[in-house]
C-alpha cells in the first residue's frame, strides 16, 4: 500500500471559480482563513478542463504564498473543496476531480456545481435547496440521505432562461427591436446607448459584433433594466417578472422533487442578480414563492461564495462547529440574511 504523505497544511484549499471570478483560500483545519487570491472566470467549456484547472495554479501558489508557504512538498493541504461553474453534469464534476488529482494541492479532492456551494454557505446541514442567479442561472436541492435535485444547466439547449447574460440580451433584443420599428417602446433602448456612450442600442451591438465593446460589459445592462423598471417600463418590469418567475418554477421543482414542499425548508438565494437584492425582483419573488412554496424560507446570500467551499471542505475533515463558527466569521459582514 502507498503511504500518503502527510499534507504541509493541514486543513481545506477552498476553491470557488465561477463564469467571471475565482476565489482560492486556503482554510486551517480550525477554521481560520491563512491565505486567499482571487483571479478571472473558469472556463473549462472553452478551454478544456485540464487547462482550465491549471489555470488555477497560480491562484493557489498566491494564496500559498499569502499563508507563509513559498513551498512545499507532497500535498499542500488535506483535502481540496472546489465548487465550479460549468460543472454542470456529474461527468463535469468527475472529470473535473480527474483535473485535480494531477496537482499536488490536496491528499483528497472533492468537485461539485458552485451551486452547492452556495446552498452550504446559507444552511448549516446538508438539506435544502438554492437557485443562483449571477451570470446564468442554475438550482439544486439536497438532503441528508444524499438525494439531489439539480438541472442541467445548459442554457437554452435545457430550457434555462435569465441570469445576468440572459437579462442583459433580452434587454437588447427589445431595445434594438424599439428603435428600428419591430417592437413596441422602451425606455431601455435609450438607456443603453447612454450607458456605452453610443448614439444608439443598435450601436451597442454592432460594437459588441465588431469587437470594439468586450462581451463581458454587456453585463452591465442589468443594471440599466432595473433602473429603467425602477421607472415604470413596461419591458423591463417584464423582464424582471419573468425573472422572478423563472427563480420560482426552479425553486418549486427541486422541493417538489425532494418532498419538501410540504415542510419548512431553507431556500437559498444567491449570484450577482439576487445577491444586489433588488426590490423589484425580490418583492416580485416573495409573493410568487408565498403562493407556491409558503413553507419555503428564502434567505439571500451575499458573502463571497468560497465560503460555501471552504464549509464543504471542513465538512469533509469531519470540523467541528468551532471550525465552522470561524470560517463563518471570516465573512461575518457578508451574512446570509432573509429575503
């Protein structure tokens, strides 16, 4: 039998990469935050997911680096916990853990969609069920036997609708309609041109198609619809309900999935759209929720997401709940709080 040589830092490398940042912390086996770096979007559907796991590296040597260690031999720490967007499907996250294994970052690796992350950072035991809603959209649930309910999470190809890129295309695709006559009025197509300093919601796009606008700045948008809905737009208040009604119909599924629709259950609420905790979305949210799911708890996390890593890696180390408490506490400003 090959001995395992023991780790240089006992404890949990946290890994939380998602489609726009990664953060990487390295966690002492107390709980105690030694080290962290944060870096771009992980990719793997485009890079291919060894490449994108190596891509991580020099997060991981900063975060090292920023805990003392320059350098180490065998494996950095016990176990590393990495919670990845567009680890979509269990043969995502089994290839992904594959990727891992290759550096010497942990004596053990566990990979799961950031989704579940995000559940374990609003709830302090395995049963519950989250929707994120950042750049795309995605909902799991979970319950102490292990059982699951997760989505796809493909895009449209799997029916998913909204999240940040979703809302920030609709927005265009009724502004640019607006002006050129195929669509009815609204204030959005104005708005927009103004946010990009271009003549019009046309001009957005063609910069976009032409290169001279990153694709990434179209995210922006989402703030101008809930300014413009803010207004009364009737486009953009419909956007937003759609929304709120996308958030709910995933919500209702995995409870339903899991039999909890019928008793007290966290709902946890994440990503960049809700964690902005707009009124206009989560007002909309509480009231569809109210009537479909009224035993549902929804609450809104708004601490960085590696939290929810570093908490499955503790989980993993068998940590006790000072471990737990302190790692909390690291991101006490950032608490989950109700919707």
């Amino acid at each position: 039998m090959t001995h395992q040589p023991e780790p240089h830092l006992p404890g949990v490398l946290a890994i939380d990469a998602g489609n726009s940042k990664t953060d990487v912390a390295l966690i002492g086996a107390d709980g105690s935050v030694l080290g962290s770096a944060r870096g771009g979007g992980f990719t793997p559907q485009k890079t291919g997911g060894a490449a994108a796991v190596a891509g991580l590296a020099p997060l991981v040597e900063q975060a090292a680096a920023a805990a003392g260690i320059t350098a180490w031999h065998g494996p950095l720490t016990s176990h590393v916990s990495a919670c990845l967007a567009n680890a979509d499907l269990p043969v995502e996250e089994q290839a992904l853990r594959a990727a891992l294994e290759t550096h010497p970052w942990g004596a053990s690796n566990t990979v799961v969609n950031d989704t579940f992350g995000l559940l374990r950072a609003g709830t302090d035991g395995p049963r519950g069920v989250a929707v994120v809603c950042g750049a795309g959209i995605n909902c799991v649930g979970l319950l102490p036997d292990g059982r699951t309910a997760r989505f796809p999470a493909l895009g449209e190809l799997t029916g998913d609708w909204g999240g940040g890129a979703g809302l920030a295309l609709n927005s265009m695709w009724h502004a640019v309609r607006a002006e050129d006559g195929r669509g009815g009025p609204t204030v959005l197509a104005p708005a927009i041109a103004e946010r990009f300093g271009l003549p019009s919601a046309g001009a957005v796009a063609e910069a976009v198609h032409l290169g001279h606008l990153p694709f990434a700045r179209l995210h922006e948008i989402v703030r101008v619809l809930f300014a413009v809905a803010e207004g009364g737009d009737r486009v953009a208040l419909e956007l937003i309900d759609r929304q709120a009604d996308e958030i709910t119909r995933l919500a209702v599924v995995a409870l339903r999935r899991l039999d909890l629709l019928e008793s007290p259950t966290p709902l946890v609420l994440g990503g960049g759209v809700l964690a902005s905790r707009q009124p206009l979305l989560l007002d909309n949210l509480a009231a569809r929720l109210a009537e479909a799911a009224p035993l549902a708890e929804p609450r809104v996390v708004v601490a960085p997401p590696v939290l929810g890593a570093a908490l499955l890696g503790l989980d993993h180390l068998g940590a006790g709940a000072g471990a737990q408490a302190r790692v909390r506490e690291a991101y006490d400003q950032d608490r989950p709080v109700a919707a």
